[in-house]
C-alpha cells in the first residue's frame, strides 16, 4: 500500500448518536471510494467497521474501528487518504468514543434528520471541544417519513450556538429526497437511491432558486465576520468570490469558529462524494500548524518537550487502544504524533519504562490488515506486541466507570475463566465486558446481594459496577430522568 505523508491525510472521527447511521455512512464512503466492492447493510451483517459477532448479531457498534478511503477533488488532484474512526453511539459504550477522538484531527457528527439533538449528540460534542476538533455536521437519514432539515437545524443552532451552518441545503425531503444543493459552488447534486454515489451536478432548480440564494447569503456572512480581511471584500462587493468563501470557510472550520452542516442519506448512498470532497477540501491534515508535547522521562519528569508534527522530528508514537486477540495476541491501535516508525522499530515506552517492539505495523479497512513498511505521521491500525503488555493508562486516562449487567445468582467454583476475562478487560482499558460470555461465572448484582470475595482485585483495580437486569434498568431511568432535569434547568 502507498505510503502517505501526512498532508495528505485526514483522520475523522465519525459519531453521533446510537442509530443514526454513522456504521451505514461510512460503508457508503468506502463503496463510492472503491474501497469496497459492495454497499453493505448494517442489518445484513455486512458493512466494514461493525465485523465483531456481537455487533453483527446486535446491529450496533460496541467498540470504535478503522477503515480508510482514497479520494481526489478539483481543488486537491494527488489522493489524499481519508482515515474514519467509526465510533459506538450508545451510552454503555461511550468511554469506547471518547478515548478513539483523542486520535482524530476532525470529527463528523451525524445527526437523525427526525430526531435531531439526542444525549450523545451533546457528549460527543463536549469531547470535540475538549480535544479542540473542528467539528463537521451531517444530518442523516433525510430520507426518511417526516425528515426535516430545517427542524433539525433549528435543534443544532439552539444546543450549540449559532456558528453552525448550512454548506448545503437538501434537495426533497424524505421520500423525494435526491440529492443537496452546493451552497458554495451553487450547483445541484442529484443522485440515484442505492447508486455509485457520484452525483449529476447541474443547475439549482428554479424553485429552490431563490432559497439557496439566501442560504448562500448567509454562509457568505457567517465566514467573512471573523476575518478582517474578508469582512472587507465583503461590504466592498457585496458578496465573496468562490476561491475565497473556499479559504475563508477552510479557516472558519479550522479555527472553530464555524460548524458548516451537510445533509445526506448514508444508507441510500445520496451526498457520499460531496462529503469526500468537503472532507478533502476543508478538514485539516495530520500536520498543518500541529505541534505535541511531551516530557523527556516517565510520569512527566523534566522539563517540557515540544516537538512539530513532522517527518523531519524524533518519532513519538501515541498508543490509544490495545485488544487482546486470541489469535494474534496484543495488538496496540496508535498515532504517529511525529518521526517516521519503521517496521520492528524499537522505541522507549515512557508509560513502563522500557523499550517496545513493534511489529507487523500495518493499515486497517475493518477487520482486515495491509501490512506497510512505514508510517508517517497519522492514525493507523496495529502493531503486534512481541514482548510488552501495554496496559490501560498508555491510552490516557478516561472516566472510567463501566457497568456490567450480571446474573442475580453467582456461583462459586473455579474462577480461572473469569479472572482471565478481566485480566483481558484490564489491558484492553475497554468500557464493558463482552455482552454474551457463556459458562463464565460472574458477581452477584451489588445492588442485590454483596459482591462475592472471588475477583476484589480486579473489581477494585477496574471500579466496575455488577448489576442485575432489573437494577440496571432502574438505574438506566434514573439517570435520564437526572439528564431531563438538568436540560429542563
């Protein structure tokens, strides 16, 4: 596989909410990319990042995965390489999003065209924030009854402020839905349902004429107001020139100034490569203006170390994921903050104090793996561990208190198989247990009956919660009445 430099790279985080297609967009991405010979359905088991059986069996994500697309615009002609980091978007697996956005240089949040702002929705954008992330919205599913972007919109603008706005507004709604007008070239694109996902990019219709003048108008605005310069160009002449709208919005979104929103359908495939091409254009890459700090000894000893992401720098390599698999062993997700990391490279581990090997690095398109020589800087799939076990705090330190829904009535026995689930937990700093775990003996619920002394260790080393089903739904109720309450005020 070619081997990118970091200006050609984006890396994207994609989340939202459960159930707003951000597994179904992503899959899109990568058939009208020609990644994947196949549009695949989440409900068939077939799209690329949700390939664990749980996944495929339950129909939604459960832990945060890779894939990649290759992509050239008009204004962009060398490919640059598109990095997603499709993420789960219900609250048990939360934390799993929340540690994969630390790697992102951008996030994509997706938005229900019915539903609008949900619990999640606000989380993710608290975590963009936090990691100061331009932030990007899709309003998805605009196919579906009772879609509405407008609506939607409304809800975005009165959670989060008015620096979102539309780079485009849709063309149809729900089952007329065809496509999006382009409010910064001015051109419709309109799509077939279920195609390649390359639009037919034509005139605006003259009914919508007159809307998509005023919500060009409006973009125009929004971008020129936080530039001197182009505020300028704007009273002078009444409006600004593509080229420069194009800057100025590239800034904006950068500097997080403004959140442009996008409607689209993923799981019809309708506005797949205008979203490439947005992406392209307009996110930054994995080495623009970026710089990372560090310290030179362990436990952040010494003084202060500043590097530039760069090809040029010492290499510093970031671990933010590691799975124990069962046939591979440990694998460890990373980002390459600078240098370049050769194949069996050996480098100091600041976290444990000792030199790492790393193995088989290789580029992940979900479950399967393209072995490379070299990475530069940008987020990548694996590297086989050949001696090191690479524990939770190399991925940061989350708020970590997961809950595992356990049988009312533990036995005692051998606990060798659970002991080792955990120990596989621990490692992985995952947010949950594996939701279907049979013959393996669990706690008893601790709202029931007292925690069993087999496992204190691990409990303790893991702060996890043991619930019944019932508990669990009772303490599910209390908190979102605790969420309701807290939004009322």
């Amino acid at each position: 596989m070619k081997v990118y430099s970091g200006k050609l790279i984006r890396t994207v985080g994609v989340t939202g909410h459960g159930d707003t297609g951000k597994t179904s967009l992503v899959t899109s991405l990568l058939y009208t990319a020609g990644l994947t010979d196949r549009l695949g359905r989440v409900e068939d088991g077939q799209s690329v990042t949700d390939f664990d059986e749980e996944e495929i069996q339950r129909g939604v994500s459960i832990w945060s995965a890779l894939a990649h697309a290759e992509w050239a615009t008009a204004n962009q002609k060398e490919k640059v390489k598109i990095n997603f980091i499709d993420t789960p978007g219900y609250n048990l697996f939360i934390n799993d999003t929340k540690a994969a956005l630390v790697a992102a240089d951008s996030a994509l949040i997706l938005v229900d065209a019915v539903a609008g702002v949900e619990v999640v929705t606000e989380k993710v954008w608290d975590y963009a924030i936090e990691y100061e992330l331009p932030r990007v919205f899709a309003v998805n599913k605009m196919d579906r009854e009772n879609a509405s972007f407008d609506r939607t919109l409304e809800s975005l603008k009165e959670r989060f402020g008015r620096a979102l706005v539309p780079a485009a507004i849709p063309l149809g709604e729900g089952e007329k839905f065809r496509g999006l007008i382009d409010l910064i070239g001015m051109k419709a694109w309109s799509y077939e349902a279920d195609g390649k996902g390359k639009a037919k990019v034509e005139e605006i219709p003259g009914e919508l004429a007159e809307a998509a003048k005023t919500a060009h108008e409006a973009l125009v605005e929004m971008v020129a107001e936080g530039d001197d310069k182009l505020m300028e160009e704007f009273f002078d002449k009444g409006t600004l020139p593509e080229v420069d709208l194009r800057k100025g919005l590239r800034a904006a979104l950068q500097a997080g100034r403004l959140h442009p929103v996008l409607p689209l359908s993923g799981l019809h495939n309708i506005g797949s490569d205008y979203l490439l091409n947005f992406l392209v254009d307009f996110l930054p890459d994995a080495v623009e203006g970026r710089q990372v700090t560090g310290y030179p000894e362990p436990d952040g000893q010494g003084e202060e170390m500043v590097r530039k992401v760069a090809n040029q720098e010492p290499l510093s390599v970031f671990v933010w994921k590691t799975l124990a698999d069962p046939f591979a062993g440990r694998i460890s997700y990373f980002k390459v903050r600078s240098g370049v990391l050769k194949n069996d490279a050996t480098i100091a581990n600041f976290t444990r104090g000792a030199n790492e090997r790393f193995q088989h690095i290789s580029v992940a398109q979900g479950k399967t793996h393209t072995q490379v020589a070299e990475l530069q800087a940008q987020v990548e799939a694996r590297a086989q561990q050949a001696v090191t076990h690479l524990e939770r705090e190399d991925a940061g330190r989350l708020d970590w208190t997961p809950i595992l829904r356990a049988v009312e009535q533990a036995e005692r026995g051998d606990r060798t198989a659970f002991d080792a689930l955990l120990a596989e937990v621990y490692v992985q700093g995952s947010s949950i247990l594996p939701l279907a775990v049979p013959e393996v003996p669990t706690t008893a619920c601790v709202d029931c009956e007292p925690v069993l002394p087999v496992s204190e260790t691990w409990l303790s080393k893991l702060d996890v919660r043991a619930l019944c089903n019932s508990c669990f739904e009772r303490a599910e109720a209390a908190g979102r009445a605790r969420r309701s309450r807290r939004r009322a005020g």
